[in-house]
C-alpha cells in the first residue's frame, strides 16, 4: 500500500513539474514574442547623392548601419535613421576605407552614437585615421577581425567575413562581407568586393539570399557574374544609378528584381519567414 500511495505522490509531483514547465515555457515566448514586436526587420538601402553606400538594418531598439557613404550623404542617412527611432546604434560596419564608404561617418556618429564598430585591418587613407582617433577619444570599442566574426542585436544574426589576405593592390579587395539573418531571410553586403575578393567569396557555402548588394556599385570584374550565378538572389541592389550589362544579365539570367539607390531609398522588410521589398 505504501509503495502505490508513494507512486501516486510521484505522479502527482510529475504532472506538476510538467504543468509548471510547460507554463514556465509559454510566459518565455510570450515574453520573446512582446520583446520582439512584430517581429519584422527592416533594411534600407539608402539614397546617395553619387555611388556610394550606406544601408540601415533595424528591429524594434536594434540597430546597424553597413558604411556611411560620402561626407554629402550624412544629412540624409541622419534623416533615415530619425525616421526609424534609431537613437544608437548597436554596430557600426565599416566594410572598408574608401571615401564614399566612410565619407559621412564622422557627422553621423556625431549625431547618433554607436556601441560598437567593425572595419577591416589595413592602413586605410587619412578619413579613416581621423575617425578612429575620434572613436578612441570616445573609448568607443573597435574589432577587427581576422577570422569569421558571429554578432547579434536584437533577433538580427550577422556575420562578417574578412578578407583572407593581409596585402591586396586595391583597398577594394578589403572589404568586409557581412551576411545579416533574421529567422530564414538572409540579405549579403559584400562592400566594393573586387575579382580576387570575389573569389574569395565563391569559397563560402553560402544560403540563399535574399538580398545582394552589388558590389563596387555594379561595376562587373572577373568574379561578378559567377558570383551573382552562386547566390541566385531573389532581390539585388546597386548603390549607383546604372549597372555594368554583365551585371544586368546576370540579374535577367538569375530572374533577379534590380533595384537602384540612385532613384530613392530602397526598403526591404523581412518577416523572418520571407523578405519584401516595398519601395
């Protein structure tokens, strides 16, 4: 009799174990779910005044800006980062040192601080060495990585890949490819990758994208087009007004939709299931 009268305690302390976790369980993603709001991830790649680059990726209080175009861009991008509530921004990529890359960092980071910063490792022109002294003056943390690098902000997953050499003839060739993740939507920005980056870049197994942005402004080289084959993306964007036919073929060949900063902002919003475009 003891023996069943202690099975039954058990059963019942069981039953409330599972009870208790099982409720534990759904306050947690109820809790996800209201931290989270609606879930979506915006990207905007934003208008410049010539080709350059500078895309913004938020969620809810998450926030990182890819690159900041030229110093003539900055009014802009502040106001595309107002219009979003971004008040600070969880990381700052840098993909490589060109002026239409960096041009408008210092007076955004002015105006919106940023956490953290990523750039590539390389003796990059005076711009940058002027914006990393001010960085180091703000004790603003600065990485540079040297192998792949797993960040998050919010439910936003990225990676950043770096150039796998030390020395190239062209500071293109530095730049950081970065591959954002948001559930089962993946979206790559490949800075102004080059022909040897490119390949580079065809050694990585990579999902399927999204979203691609076209490096160096459209603008085909050796490696363009069998990497743009490779990905097969469903959207593309070139930070210019027009793009080199290679490029455009291979877009029609891949039945990519193209889209151009040059003629406005370019917005993507992803559900974490599949990404639209909206404008």
């Amino acid at each position: 009799m003891r023996s069943n009268e202690n099975m039954r305690k058990f059963g019942v302390f069981l039953g409330w174990c599972l009870f208790l976790g099982a409720l534990a369980g759904a306050v947690y993603f109820s809790l996800e779910e209201r931290n989270n709001g609606n879930g979506s991830v915006t990207t905007v790649c934003i208008h410049t005044q010539n080709d350059a680059d500078s895309i913004l990726i938020v969620q809810d209080d998450a926030a990182i800006l890819i690159d900041a175009g030229e110093e003539a861009d900055a009014a802009h991008i502040l106001e595309v980062m107002q219009q979003y509530g971004v008040e600070t921004l969880d990381y700052f990529i840098l993909t490589h040192g060109a002026k239409d890359h960096v041009g408008g960092a210092a007076k955004v980071l002015a105006e919106i601080p940023a956490k953290t910063v990523i750039q590539p490792y390389y003796e990059a022109g005076s711009e940058v060495r002027v914006l990393n002294d001010a960085l180091k003056q703000a004790r603003v943390p600065v990485i540079y990585p040297t192998r792949t690098l797993r960040m998050r902000a919010g439910q936003i997953r990225f990676l950043v890949y770096p150039p796998l050499e030390k020395h190239y003839n062209d500071e293109n060739n530095y730049s950081l490819a970065v591959l954002v993740q948001h559930g089962r939507v993946n979206e790559l920005f490949a800075g102004d990758a080059l022909r040897k980056r490119g390949e580079e870049l065809l050694l990585i197994d990579w999902p399927a994208i999204d979203l691609y942005k076209v490096p160096h402004h459209g603008r085909a080289n050796g490696s363009s087009e069998k990497l743009f084959d490779n990905l097969q993306p469903h959207f593309a964007v070139v930070t210019a007004k027009t793009a080199d036919k290679a490029v455009v073929n291979a877009a029609q060949r891949n039945e990519t939709q193209l889209f151009y900063t040059a003629q406005g902002d370019c917005v993507f919003i992803s559900d974490a299931e599949q990404l639209q475009a909206v404008q």
